[in-house]
C-alpha cells in the first residue's frame, strides 16, 4: 500500500539548514497570533514604503516561492526534476487593477506559457483570471446586467487575453490551467473557458478548467461540462480543488442574504472532491484530470481507483499536484511510486506574492493538523538524519 510516512523520501531534497528553516517557518505559522500580527505589520510596512521586503524575502517567500522571475525557478526546477517532480511556473499576479499591469502580466504569463513549452520538466501552465480584469468586471458580466461602454471594452479585453493565452498554448502544445478564485463572477470564467475548450480541445484537453469542490454547485457542474464536451466533441481538461475562498464566500452570502454556496462542512467538501475525482476517472476516454491537494486520503483514493481500473502509474491523462513548500510527504513519497506529481511554484515580485503569501501563512495557521503534520515530520526526518 502507498505510504506517505517516509520521511527519508519526503524531504530528500532539503538540506539540513532548508530543515531547520523549515521547522521555524511552521513552528511559527503555528500560533495564529503571531500570523495576525504578521500580516498586519507587513501590509503596513509596504504602504509606508519601509525596507520590510528582505524580510519576507528571507522567510515566507523563500518557502512558498520560487523566485522573481522565470530564471531565477530555473534552481528549483532542476532540484526537483533530480527526484521526478515536475513544475507549474505560475507568475502569481492577482487583482488586475490598471490596463498598464494587466498588460504587462499577460506578457510575462504569454513567456510562461512558451517558456513551459520548451522545459521537460514544465508539464503545464497556468494563469489566474483576475489578472486580466478587475473582480468587479468579471462579476458585471457574470450578472448579465446592463453594462456601460467601459466595461464592454475591459470584459472584450479579458476575452482577449484569454484567448491569446490559450491560443498560444494550443500552438505549443502544452496544456494551460485556468484557476478559480470567487464564486460570484466564476460563471462568466466558466463560460469563457468553454469557449475554449470547446476550440482548443478537438484532440486533446489543452485547457483545463478549475472546479472548487467545497461548492455545492460543482459536480452538477462537471456533469454538464462533460454533457457539453460529448455534444460538442472536444476534451475535457479538469483541474480539482476543494478552494481557498471559504471565509469570504460565507461572508458574502450571509451579508447579502443568499444561501452559502459552500459545502455545510469539512465531510461534505471531502466527499465531494472525491465524488468529482471518481466520476472522471470513470469518464477518462473524454477527460483528463489534475488533481490539486494535500489531502492524504484523496491522493490515496486516485492511486486505488487507478488501480482497480487497470491504468498505468504515468497515465498522461492524471496528474497530481502540492504547493511548492507544502506536503512533500505527499509529493515525493507519490513519484516515488510512479505517479506523475508537479509542484505548483509561484513566482513574481514580492509585493505582488504577498496576497498568495498571505493566504498560505493563513491556510497553515487555520487548517486543523496541517502545520502539525508538517512540524511532526521535519522533526521526524530531523531524528533520522540524527540516528544515522
Ligand atoms: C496545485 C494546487 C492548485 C490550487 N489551485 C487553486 C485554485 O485555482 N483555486 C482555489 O480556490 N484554490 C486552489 N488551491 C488551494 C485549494 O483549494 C485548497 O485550499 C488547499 O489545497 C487545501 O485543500 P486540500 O485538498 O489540500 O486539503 P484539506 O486540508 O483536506 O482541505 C482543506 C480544505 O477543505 C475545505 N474545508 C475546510 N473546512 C471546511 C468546512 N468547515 N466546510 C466546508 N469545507 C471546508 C476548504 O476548501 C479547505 O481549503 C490549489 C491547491 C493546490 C495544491
């Protein structure tokens, strides 16, 4: 059976300093005060313009974060294709504010996206949809209401991008990753991905939708995608995630008065995760499916169902995938066995990775045993190296 517990195998890639640092990153993420304070003391020292960069430079960002630009991954990349991991280069811009940044994010992801193309150990690429349009854009034209000429031009220059990056994929031949991020302008993301699919996917999946199965929406969701995809035949490319958002989707919906669109509990996202995973698997000959998480029983549950159907371990269609500083157990113990694994590493300017940085401090306070988990086998490898 597949185990993550080797410790040996997990962290074969650190030194014993990258252990340490490691071991006093998640020692401190571990008191919820401290993140508190962190993040307070971080936002204000970057307004006030105060030199506070080298700092997170030196602790967060050197953790979660793979460098400023797409040489400065080059290290990482290597270090980890050394043991068969593989890599997503995601330059990490989010909240497209002016046209000037948007379009100099499109640039540097359209480099990515070619640059990832070139690269045998770049499988993937990705982008986030706010880097093209501002969230009030997205969530005018996912509302359907009557729109000011403004917005027409930013929602065509969303399309616009979206279409240039796709394109450039399809002509690469390298598939590209769309993230999710808030529910309440996802259905206009989710309609301009299917446009997608439906021109870029005719003989493969290229693009890859994201579906957040900590909605309760999503699985009804994958079926009709997949109605769609066998009407229209073209491929499916999904991208599972339970989702990030959870606090601020609750919030929204209680303050405006709708049901929250979010599973009742912890249980229910899990089984739905998994319920989306097995129903592609079952689908496999129209879809290929990536599956995102640090969750240990998933991981296991998609290796048991590869399995029993018989597919090969590197199944190109299956694809599993941590965040780069997190759940290596995971990661290193799976392409040990076999299994097509890829970190996902941002990259990007410090101030621009600080809401990502954020959310992972926040993620690792928040999340019940994840930072124990952590904490308990770099000290377990700790032992080991100790011992031997
Ligand atoms: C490669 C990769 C790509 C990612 N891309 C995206 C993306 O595009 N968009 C995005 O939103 N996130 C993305 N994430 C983050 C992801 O959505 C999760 O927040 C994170 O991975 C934690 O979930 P988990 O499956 O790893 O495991 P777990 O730690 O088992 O699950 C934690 C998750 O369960 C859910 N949850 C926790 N408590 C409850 C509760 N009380 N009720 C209902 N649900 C609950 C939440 O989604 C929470 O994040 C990505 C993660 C990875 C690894």
């Amino acid at each position: 059976m597949l185990s993550f517990e080797n410790t040996e195998i997990a962290f074969r890639y650190k030194s014993n300093a990258d252990l340490r640092r490691a071991r006093i990153l998640f020692g401190t993420l571990a008191n919820p005060g401290l993140v508190k304070i962190g993040k307070s003391l971080t936002y204000f020292a970057l307004n006030m313009h105060l030199p506070f960069a080298w700092f997170i430079k030196a602790t967060l960002y050197k953790h979660f974060v793979g460098g400023e630009t797409l040489g400065e991954c080059e290290k990482t990349v290597q270090l980890l294709s050394k043991f068969n991991v593989k890599s997503i280069l995601d330059y990490s811009v989010e909240g497209g504010k002016d046209h000037e940044t948007m379009q100099r994010t499109l640039d540097e992801t359209l480099r990515s996206v070619i640059h990832a193309a070139k690269h045998p150990d770049i499988p993937f690429s990705v982008f986030k949809p706010t880097a093209f349009a501002s969230q009030q854009v997205l969530t005018l034209a996912s509302e359907n209401t009557t729109i000011d000429s403004e917005t027409v031009k930013d929602i065509q220059y969303f399309k616009d991008s979206v279409e240039k990056l796709c394109k450039t994929a399809f002509e690469n031949d390298i598939p590209i990753m769309i993230d999710a991020e808030d529910s309440w302008y996802q259905p206009f993301v989710d309609q301009v991905v299917t446009e997608m699919m439906e021109k870029y996917n005719k003989q493969k999946a290229i693009v890859y939708n994201t579906l957040q199965m900590y909605r309760t929406d999503r699985l009804d969701f994958l079926k009709e995608s997949l109605r769609k995809a066998e009407e229209g035949n073209y491929y499916l490319g999904i991208k599972f995630v339970r989702g990030a958002y959870m606090e601020k989707e609750r919030l929204r919906a209680a303050e405006k008065g709708y049901p929250s669109p979010i599973q009742p509990d912890k249980a229910a996202t899990d089984q739905n995760y998994d319920a989306g995973v097995a129903f592609t698997l079952a689908h496999l000959d129209r879809i290929s499916v990536f599956s995102g998480s640090h969750n240990e029983k998933s991981n296991r549950l998609l290796t048991e169902l590869m399995e029993k159907q018989g597919l090969a371990r590197n199944e190109n269609k299956i694809w599993f995938s941590q965040l780069y500083g997190m759940s290596d157990h995971i990661s290193f113990n799976l392409t040990d066995e076999g299994y097509n694994v890829t970190k996902y590493i941002p990259y990007g300017p410090v101030r621009n990775i600080l809401p990502y940085l954020i959310r992972r401090a926040e993620e690792n306070t928040s999340i019940a045993g994840q930072t124990g988990r952590e904490l308990a086998l770099l000290e377990r490898e700790r032992l080991r190296r100790k011992k031997s």
